[in-house]
C-alpha cells in the first residue's frame, strides 16, 4: 500500500480532507438515492488506500452508534411540523408533553372502542413456517411450531404470541402502536424489525433494525421498561433479565429459519439438537455427554436431521444410530 | 513494508501462525476491536505530541497501520497492538522531525487500563451518551444543525430535508457531511469530549 510509503510515515495534513472526502460519500450513500454505479465507484474510492477505507468505515460505525439519538424522536408522532428554526430543544419538550396528554386521551378512547377489532389466530406444526401480510403493511413471518393472534384495530395494533418465535415488519403508525403481548410482558414497537421467541422459562427478544420497548404488565414481576436498539438481544425470565449486544451476522444467523435454515457456529451438539428438534417430529437424540459438548460449524436445512447427523460423524468421527423415527449420534 | 515490520514485532511481526482476514473480516475487526479504543488513544496522542494539529494525521496513522498489519495477520492483543503502534509512529516522527516532544513518550502498559474494568448499568451509558450527542448538537451551526436532527432524529432522506428547509440539496449535503463527523468525533469520544473545552 503506497499510502504509507517506505518512510513509514503518512503525508501530514491529508487526514482532515480525507475525512470530509469520506463523509462526503458517506452521507451521500446514507441519505441520497444511491445506486449500483455510485457503489461501484464508492468501492473504487474506498480501494484506493487504507487510509480511504480506515476514515469511511470509522464513520460507518459510528454514526451507526449514534442510533441512541433516535430516543429523542417521541414514538406517538410522526416528523414534526416544518417549522424547527428555533431553537429545537424546546421543540422536543413540547412534544414530548403534548404526547403524554395525547396518550393518556388514547387509553381513555381506547377502553371506549367500540367494536372491538376481530382477533386472527394463525399456527404453524412443526418444521413449519409461514408468512402473514397484515392490512396495515405490516409482516409477521412464523417459525416452527408456533401459535399467534392478531388484532388490528383502529387505535391499536396487537399480537399475542402464545407459543414459539415470530420475526416481525412494523409498517410504523404514529397513531397506532404496534405491541407484541408475550405472557406478562408487553412489546412495543416504535419503529422496527424484530425476533421474538417464546420459551418455557424465558423470552428473548433480538432487535435488527429500529427499536422496541419492553414492559412488564403485571405488578408482582415489575421491572423498568427497557428500550432495546438495533443489534441488542434481551432474555428475560421471571426472576431477571439481561441485555446483550450481538453482531450483525449473529443477528443474521439467528434468523436463518426465515430461508429455512439453522446456522451454528462454534455450537455444542446438544444445543444443535435442540434447534433441530424445534422443526423435527423424529428427534435427534445425544445421551453421551461428551458427545454433546462437541461443537459443529456450518449451515444446514432445519428439516434434513439426516444430512447433519452425517456430518457430525464425518467430521467428528461419531457414529449414527437410527432408532424408529429418530437419529441417535454416538461414539 | 521492509521499513515497518520491526515495529511491530512481537505481534503482527511474529512468528506465530495468524489469521489472514479478508475486507469484512477487516472491517469488522476494526470496527470492534480498535474503534472502541479511539477515546483513549486520542488521550494518548494528544498527551504525547505538542502539536495538536497534528492529531488527526496522527490518528489516521495509527488506523491505517493497524489495519494493514492486522490484514495480513490479525493480532491477538488488538489493545496492546494499537498502543504500540502508535508509540512506534510517535517516535518515528520525532527521530525524523528532529525535535523532541516536551513530555516524553509515556509507558504504553499505563494506558487504558480502567477500559478492562467492568462498564457501569447499560441505562446510565445510554443516558449519558444521549447528553452527550445532544450536546454536541446544540454546537452545531443553526442549520447544519437542523439538518441533522432531520436526517438523524426524524429519519428524513437527504430530498425530504431540503424541501423542508428550503435550501439546494448540495447545501444539504455539506451539512449532513460536517455533521455526521461531529457525531461520530463525539461518539467515540466517549465521555473525554475535548471540543467541550475548546
């Protein structure tokens, strides 16, 4: 790379324009119509040295970081009216108050609605998927084994997840919050995409694109409501619950299913089999305990048991065993 | 890269076997490894180096070394890594410029070490990095300020603001640009936000 030169120094003074020349492209590439060609040429720019490449992707991510400031923006409104010459921070407060009475007038409206939207229910068996378009635009897509209902009101948007995982495309509403009720807890959106997944003891929520709320509803298990953002995964069970960050290609691997596939990396055998076993009436099963703590790599069909098991013994050198319906890995 | 390796021996020019990373592996690991970093070596260039216009270069620098070493092999310690480059750059400079700094060039391992304490309640972060972007906003200039908050808060497109504001869309541009670096300066910043003082 001839940027850095043999003298093992950069020229001075270059950083400065190199920066505005990357925020340049950066801002045209996040808020302009941006096509094929521009990214043709933005890859060529970028090719040029390291020292194009290093100025672009640190604005990359942080100005991804800075999604915190999307908070400011009050969910119950839209864009504001065009007139924020003024100083915009009295702006906001305003907002902020004009949108606490606005809400507390939608409850009110709300317990007043009359008729009561009609609730859809949708399930799918194991080893299923399916894809529900609502009226409103938005989707829900769900995975195996997996029973919802939805309501789409005037007011209000609502789904219940009684069983499974659901990854969910909010067509944002101002006017109408989109709320996700899994058991005690209650998920709101404000403007996103995300993954819910119901377990026996826990729900986890991993968020890919906006943000969502999360609120307990009863008063016995009561915790702060928590805003999750893009790339944040939360696991609450009754007694806690833990948010974590996770990176895009977790993210992307945790919803392989919606292309019907499950993704391990670096995953233990009996993890692996859980997922399986979530898409499968034949089971796979691991009962030596060293076996299971094997871990795999690799993508494979959620409804081909036989192709992973095969893999397994072929990389791990283990052994198969059919047993009726289900596959039994071994040593 | 005859003139460099020695530098930075002991890592990228070790004999240990390391990975090779391609462009995404390299992004990625730049953007998770290094970048988080960025507070602490901007608080160790500039307690190092009189000429604080010279910071920025100093800084694009160390990331373009870092990056085309770790490209041919990805170093294990990413903290250690960066220190020591930059410390390496720092005293190139000085052999080659013929002056010597008024403090000499500190101990690398003193560095950054309360980065491995355990951070405080996510919350309080997200608070106060909420205070701290919104800060930097209210310095920007009225407009460009404006512009912004319209892309950034309210998720307009580049189009939509200037229709909003009435002004060229090349005027747009230029604002959104300037502020896009301020936030990111503030945002990896994090907390020792220099510019406040200024």
């Amino acid at each position: 790379m001839s940027a850095v030169g043999e003298e093992g120094a950069l020229p001075l003074g270059d950083a400065n324009e190199i920066e505005a020349e990357a925020a340049d492209w950066f801002q045209r590439r996040r808020f302009w119509h941006w096509s094929e060609e521009d990214q043709i040429r933005l890859d060529a720019w970028l090719d040029q040295s390291m020292a194009h490449s290093v100025a672009y992707w640190r604005l990359d991510a942080g100005f991804e970081g800075t999604e915190r400031l999307t908070a400011l923006r009050h969910p119950h409104f839209g864009t504001p009216n065009p007139a924020p010459k003024r100083n915009w921070r009295p702006i906001l407060f305003r907002t902020a108050a004009a949108a606490l009475v606005v809400s507390a007038i939608g409850a009110f409206a709300l317990r007043y609605e009359t008729p009561p939207p009609v609730e859809k229910a949708y399930a799918t068996g194991i080893g299923r998927t399916e894809r529900i378009a609502l009226s409103d635009g938005s989707s829900i897509e769900l995975n195996t084994n997996t029973k919802l209902r939805v309501s789409i009101g005037r007011k209000q948007r609502r789904v219940f997840l009684d069983r499974g995982e659901a990854y969910f495309q909010v067509a944002h509403d101002a006017q109408r919050p989109f709320v996700v009720m899994v058991g005690k807890r209650r998920i709101t959106d404000l403007g996103t995409k995300f993954l819910v997944r119901r377990g026996a003891e826990q729900v986890e929520i991993a968020v890919s694109q906006g943000r969502v709320r999360l609120e307990a509803t009863n008063e016995s298990h009561a915790f702060a409501p928590v805003e999750l953002i893009k790339g944040e995964v939360v696991v609450a069970n009754d007694k806690q619950i833990v948010v974590k960050t996770k990176t895009p290609k977790k993210l992307a691997d945790e919803l392989g299913w919606r292309h019907g596939v499950l993704v391990f990396d670096h995953t233990s055998l009996s993890d692996a089999a859980r997922e399986f076993n979530r898409y499968n009436e034949g089971k796979l099963i691991i009962e030596d305990p060293q076996v299971a703590q094997l871990t795999i790599d690799g993508t494979f069909r959620s409804n081909n048991v036989g192709l992973f098991a095969r893999a397994a013994k072929d990389l791990l050198g283990l052994r198969i065993e059919v047993r009726g319906a289900d596959t039994v890995i071994a040593r | 890269m005859t003139g460099r390796s020695e530098d930075h021996r002991g890592d990228a020019g070790g004999r240990r076997l390391g990975a090779v990373m391609n462009a995404s592996e390299l992004r990625e690991w730049f953007a998770h490894e290094v970048l988080p970093l960025e507070a602490a070596l901007m608080q160790f260039l500039q307690h190092n180096w009189r000429n604080q216009s010279d910071i920025a270069d100093l800084r694009q620098e160390v990331y373009v070394r870092v990056c085309e070493a770790a490209r041919a092999e990805r170093p294990e310690n990413a903290k250690a890594f960066v220190f020591r480059t930059a410390r390496n750059i720092l005293i190139n400079r000085v052999r080659r410029e013929h002056v010597v700094p008024i403090e000499a060039v500190a101990d690398v391992d003193a560095l950054g070490v309360a980065m491995d304490a355990p951070g405080p309640d996510r919350t309080v972060i997200a608070r106060d990095e909420l205070r701290r972007l919104q800060a930097v906003l209210d310095r920007l200039p009225d407009r460009c300020r404006e512009a912004v908050i319209l892309g950034r808060v309210e998720g307009l497109s580049g189009r939509e603001i200037a229709s909003r504001m009435g002004i060229t869309e090349s005027t747009v541009s230029i604002h959104l640009a300037n502020g896009v670096r301020a936030l990111v300066d503030a945002f990896f910043a994090n907390g020792t936000d220099r510019r406040g003082k200024a």
